[in-house]
C-alpha cells in the first residue's frame, strides 16, 4: 500500500511546518524531495517537488516576498493531486 509521507520542512526564515506527500505518480516511489531556492537576482522564490527515483520535477515560482508555505502549499497541492489522477 502507498503511504503518505510527512515531512517537516524549513525554510530560510527558520519557520518549519509539516507536510503530507503523496509517492510519485509516475513510478511510485516515495522518496520525494521539497527545495526552496531564493534568487536575489531576478527576486525570486522557487519551490521544486522532485522525486528522487525518476527526477520528475515541479516547480513553482513567485515573488521573493511571497510567503513560502503559500508556496509550498501550492505545489504540495499540485503533486497530491496529480498523484489521485495518475495513479502508478
Ligand atoms: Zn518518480
């Protein structure tokens, strides 16, 4: 059976809060990554969700001054979603 993973994820400003993944819904694996990058050059955010198996990766991108957990929300969102229609 697929299990959610949880995870407890920081950000630069040291907030940390938990999230649930769904395993990948491409091959299943359940060793999923969650980076946040900030670029000061273009004044950006980055959140990638990526599978460490077959390096499907999401990105999403907003304002540096947009919080992260928006963000991160976002794309945990997008992955859990996707997981639902595209079931391995
Ligand atoms: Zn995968």
């Amino acid at each position: 059976m697929m299990k959610t993973m949880k995870i407890k994820f920081r950000t630069d400003d040291e907030e940390e809060f938990d999230i649930e993944l769904k395993p990948c819904p491409f091959c299943g694996n359940e060793n999923i990554e969650l980076l946040c990058m900030e670029d000061h050059h273009t004044k950006t955010k980055k959140v990638t969700v990526r599978c460490r198996n077959c390096e499907v990766e999401k990105t999403t991108t907003g304002a540096i001054g947009l919080n992260t957990k928006f963000l991160v929300d976002n794309i945990v969102q997008w992955w859990n979603n996707r997981f639902e229609k595209n079931k391995p």
